[in-house]
C-alpha cells in the first residue's frame, strides 16, 4: 500500500533523520517531489537512507557515472528532486556516508543564506521605517524578521557543522 506524505523541511539533515524514522516504521521512500513524499508500506525490510546533494553546474555525463559507482557499491538512486538525490541501501550492509557532497552542501545552505538576507530587506526596510507602513504591520514585519534571523542562524549553525565534518574526514 502506497502512503503520500506532505512535508517541507529546510534541512537535509533533518529531511534523512525523518526519512530513516518512517523507514524503520515499516514505511519505505519510493518517490519523492517537492513537497511530496511516497511510501510504500512492507516491514520485511529495512533501508538505510541518504540524500546527495548535486551541484547546479553538474553535468549530466557526471550525475549518471556518479549514480553508476553507486550502483555498483549496492546503492539504490530512489529519486531525483532537482540538485537531489535520494539514496538507499539495505540496513543489513555496512553503513554508508557520502562525504563528497560536503562542499555541495555548504554552497546549498550559503545560496539560503543569500536568497533569504535579501528578502529579509523588505521587513526591515520597513522596520525602520525607510518604506512605509502602518503601525500593525510593523508588528508582523518584526515578527516575520525574527523568523527569518532564526532561519538564517540555523543555516549558519548548518554550515558550521559541516565544515567541521569535512575537516574530520581530511585529517588521517
């Protein structure tokens, strides 16, 4: 039986964490498109989920060779969702890390960064008072700033981490 799930997540992170949660309660990624995700329901198996970040100026010939090398290491491409790919493989088999996607990922959360610094302009144009508006309103551009920052601290925070991760896999 198939299972539609709709989801947003802001972190990749946070996106396998969930994945490998439904995944050990018997349901199984099998598609996945922005912001939909479908399951297939069978407990007899239990997959070990990864997503690979896939730069923008990846080519074609490079996204197929690199699916292939998975392939032959006994790793499953689910799904394809712009710059992402969805990886499986059986829980059985050792465990399975894609650390080359790293610095892709980094560029990811650094491209948020960017996109939401610039919308967060508006609101705090407004907040000071440099575009007009309202009184109420500049409650709701406070508050919309506020999310933004925690939003912008959390990829921050993201990056941080992952740079430390690189590090740790470059010192032998």
């Amino acid at each position: 039986m198939k299972k539609k799930i709709f989801k947003l997540f802001l972190s990749f992170e946070k996106e396998e964490e969930w994945i490998r949660k439904m995944s050990k309660q018997g349901l199984h990624l099998i598609k996945r498109s922005s912001p939909v995700y479908i399951f297939e329901e069978a407990s007899e198996k239990e997959y070990c989920y990864r997503t690979l970040f896939l730069g923008p100026n990846t080519k074609e010939q490079q996204k197929q060779e690199c699916f292939e090398h998975l392939a032959d290491i006994g790793v499953e491409v689910i799904s394809k969702a712009g710059h992402v790919a969805y990886l499986r493989r059986s829980a059985d088999q050792s465990k399975f890390d894609i650390s080359s996607d790293l610095k892709f990922r980094i560029q990811y959360y650094q491209g948020l960064i960017f996109v939401w610094a610039v919308i967060s302009l508006n609101p705090f144009f407004r907040l000071i008072g440099l575009l007009p508006t309202t009184f109420p309103f500049r409650i709701l551009n406070f508050a919309l700033l506020a999310v933004i920052l925690a939003l912008l601290f959390s990829y921050y925070k993201s990056i941080k981490k992952l740079k430390t991760k690189m590090i740790l896999k470059e010192t032998p």
